[in-house]
C-alpha cells in the first residue's frame, strides 16, 4: 500500500529495516525527552531569567500545546509529499530551535524558541511511527517494532530528568538544548542513507479550517487554565478564552464531518479501542507529568537538592522503564493490552494516593518508593496506547492515526503542567510545608487520572469494545478506497476482528 525505494544491493534487509527504526527511535528520543529534560532546568532557568511561575508553565507548555496543535496535518503532510521529506525537515526544524533555546537572553525569546522547536518535532514522532509502519508489512513484526517504539518514548520522558541533572549541574541550563544539535545532525544522515522515501497510496487533502478549529480549542483552554491563577477565572481575558475553545469544539463537531477528507477523521473514534487509546494516552500524560512538573520543584527546591541528585533519585522510573516496557510490548502483542492497562492505571492511582503523605522531611527511601509506582506505571501504560492506536488501521491512514496517537499524549502533557501549575498557584517552591500542602490538590488529580486509566482499559478490551472496532474496520476500508470508489453505505464485515494484534 506503499510506494518505497527498494533497499541497496546487496544490503539485508532485514538490517536495513532496524536501522531505520533506530534512525526513527532517535527522532523520538529527541523530542520526548525535551519534553521532561526541561523540567529538572526550570529553577535554574527561573533564577538565571527571573521568570515567574506563569512563564515556567509556558516553556513546558508553548512546547507541547504546538506539538498538539499541528501533529495531525504533519501526519497526512507526510502522507502526501513523503515522509522522509517531512522527516527531515523536522529534525533541521527541530535542530535550530533547540539551538536558540541555549542562546535565549529572556523568558519570551525562550518560550519563542520552544515553540519553534515543537514546528519541528511535529514533524518528527508520528512520521516516524508510519515510517515505522511502512518499513515492517507483516503484523507480529509490525506490532513488535511499534512496541519498541512506544517503549522508547517512555524511556525518554522518564531518562530526561537524569540526563538533565548532569547536564544543568555541570554545563548550566543551556546545554539541555545544545545536547539535542549532534544527534539531530546524525539523524538527518541517518535518514538521507537509510530510510526509504514512502506515501500512501492515496494521499488526504488539507483541512485548514480543521485546523484553525484545533488551534482554537487547544490554545484557548490552555491558555485559560495557565493565567487563571493570576487573572481570576471570572476575568474578561479568561473567559473570552474558553470562549474561543467553546467556538474551535463545536466546530469541529459541526464542520469536519461533513470533509471527504477532514483533518480530524471523526469515523475513527467509533472503535471503542481506538478512541480509550486516545483518550488514556490523554489522562495517563496529564497524570505523569503533573507528577514531573512538581516533582522536580520539589527535589531541588523543598529538599535543597542539586539537579544532578534530583535527576538521580528519578533513576528509578527509567530503570523501570528500560526491564519492563519491552516484557510490556510483547505481553501486548501475544495476550492484548488489558493486563498492562491494568497496572498502569493501578500504580498511577496508587503513585498519586502515596504522594499525600510526601513531605520536606519524608525518609529518601519513602519518596523514592512512591517513584518506584510512576516508574511501573510509565513502563507499562506506552506499548498498548501505541498498539493500539495503530493496529487495525489502513496503511493510508497510518499517519493519521499515528499523529492522532501522539497528539494525545502532547494534550496530556500540556493539560499536566497547566493545571499543575495552576493548583500550586504562586505558593512559592522555597517554602517547603505550604508547597507540599498546595502540592494534594495535584495528587488528588493524579488519583482520579488513574482510577480513569484503569477503568478505561477494562471498558475497552471487552466484547462490546471489540463489536465496535470490527464495525469501524468497515469504515476504515471505506475510507481506504479512491471517492468515486466508494459505496454508500457501507456494510459491517463480519469476520472476527482484533483491533490488538494488527
């Protein structure tokens, strides 16, 4: 269903297609990580700009809300034109912002340079994931390739707090945004000797109004819960904001059904399997990094920890990661992706219900079995949200549904940091007993997040759940198939479907 170069003469081609799922890995690595490396620099980068909590929440945020906000046209882009283009141009994208990121003189120029960078990385991971897709056709080694995948995009949200502590201790905050240029320029060779160009077989047409819509809702509700706490949620500013998402969701609603080829492909959510996938990844994000975005406040700022330390006692989460997220995919390849769902929205819950009880003068060994939990939880919540969200699909849809996947997880994030931010208030780090206390209100949320992860995974790996995706699978095939192809209406296939296993 794809149009490829042929590999090189006498390379094998079974090298060839693992050099380029590490040539893809690497773009993610990139940009996961820059998601959490970040948060271990915040203190410095809040002493050194004298920025205050508002601005903090933006260099997080303007990076993951334009990663949100313009991963779905990224995907179909690539589609179109080819994915190796786009690839690329993502990581030259991606590489001048992190390099004007380390030569930022202010808060804005740093927020300014986040964004651009986030131009670029939306360009990058679900690209990547349909280069994935396309490069390995049969679907146990699909399933396998996306799981180390998705295995390593929780590797690197949860390794960037260590790699960060070192770098911000030994170098200053700059070098977390300098370290990113040498592997974006081997990544780029990487990509022109090894990845093979590919387009679907019928490429979707742009939506602009679609995705004014999208930037309308995400920008608007983000941006009223960030300047909440200092404007008051009954400010004109505020509320003219959820206005401006109210407007951009019921557009959506109204005007995207009505596209042959719309930027938001609505018809995919009838899957119960792929709609939980998305709205899990949604949750499960929103619960870790509201974790991350105090945590590392907490170690540095209320514990009087240097960064590096900081980074450290966060070890345990990457540990976890790197022994349990492969047994993870290959649970999700050979049994589905209940069990894991399972764990994850346990420890979540469990993580969040342990961290009432943290505080300045917790035992070390207390905190950092509480992190022991997020660890589990990271480890075992990417594979099947990734899986998932692909499996079952068209290959001309894969870079929908991948950037779908990914978007997912960028609202998460975004929405973390944002309420996080906004529960603590300016209750100032520095003062270790009121932070703490403001900090239950987080963890309150975290709970619930992962009671909701928990419940979601049960509701979407049952019967029903299945009836749905094999009804689904039927639109998919519709949708695959050239306009004036198409019939009307479509009639539900009636062999068995599992929407887990590809």
């Amino acid at each position: 269903m794809t149009a490829s170069t042929p590999p090189r003469p006498g390379e094998p081609a079974v090298r060839r297609r693992f050099l380029v799922l590490a040539i893809c890995c690497a773009s993610m690595v990139v940009v996961v990580m820059d998601i959490s490396i970040v948060n271990v620099a915040l203190p410095e980068i809040r002493r050194d700009l004298h920025a205050p909590v508002t601005g903090l929440q933006w260099t997080v945020d303007a990076y993951t809300l334009v990663l949100a906000a313009f991963l779905l046209p990224a995907g179909s882009t690539a589609d179109r034109v080819g994915r190796r283009r786009v690839f690329q141009t993502g990581l030259a994208a991606f590489g001048l912002g992190s390099l004007l990121c380390g030569l930022a003189p202010g808060i804005g120029w740093l927020i300014a340079a986040r964004a651009l960078q986030a131009v670029g990385g939306t360009m990058l991971n679900p690209v990547a994931m349909a280069i994935v897709a396309a490069t390995f056709p049969e679907p146990a080694e699909r399933a396998r390739a996306i799981g180390v995948f998705g295995s390593v995009s929780g590797l690197s949200l949860a390794l960037g707090p260590v790699l960060g502590g070192a770098l911000v201790d030994g170098f200053g905050w700059r070098s977390v945004f300098w370290v990113n240029v040498p592997i974006v320029a081997a990544a780029i060779a990487g990509a022109a000797l090894f990845v093979p160009e590919s387009r679907a077989a019928r490429a979707r047409r742009f939506d602009p109004v679609g995705q004014v819509l999208v930037v309308l809702l995400l920008g608007g509700a983000v941006g009223a819960i960030i300047e909440s706490d200092a404007l008051g949620w009954t400010s004109p500013v505020v509320l003219g904001l959820l206005a401006v998402a109210a407007v951009g969701a019921l557009g959506l609603l109204r005007y995207e059904p009505r596209r042959a080829d719309p930027l938001l492909e609505l018809r995919l959510f009838r899957s119960v399997p792929f709609s939980s996938a998305i709205l899990t990844a949604v949750w499960a994000l929103c619960g870790f990094n509201a974790f991350l975005f105090l945590t590392t406040q907490y170690l540095q700022d209320v514990r009087g920890m240097p960064a590096l330390t900081a980074g450290l006692c966060l070890l345990p989460v990457g540990a976890l990661v790197v022994v349990l997220s492969p047994f993870t995919g290959r649970m999700v390849g050979a049994r589905g992706p209940r069990l894991p769902l399972a764990v994850a929205g346990t420890a979540l819950a469990l993580g969040g219900g342990a961290s009432f009880w943290l505080g300045p003068d917790t035992p070390l060994p207390g905190v950092l079995a509480v992190y022991v939990l997020f660890g589990v939880f990271l480890a075992t919540i990417n594979p099947p949200i990734t899986n998932t969200a692909v499996s079952g699909m068209p290959r001309s849809m894969a870079g929908v549904a991948a950037s779908l996947s990914s978007a997912g997880r960028q609202i998460g994030t975004t929405l973390g940091v944002a309420i996080a931010g906004t529960i603590v208030g300016s209750v100032p780090a520095s003062d270790g007993a009121a932070f703490t206390r403001a900090e239950r209100g987080v963890w309150g949320l975290v709970l619930a997040l992962g009671i909701g992860v928990l419940a979601l995974g049960l509701l979407s790996t049952g019967r029903w759940a299945s009836s749905t995706a094999a009804r689904a699978a039927a639109l998919f095939e519709e949708v695959e198939r050239p306009p004036g192809q198409r019939a009307a209406p479509p009639r539900p296939r009636t062999t068995d479907f599992d929407p887990y296993r590809g």
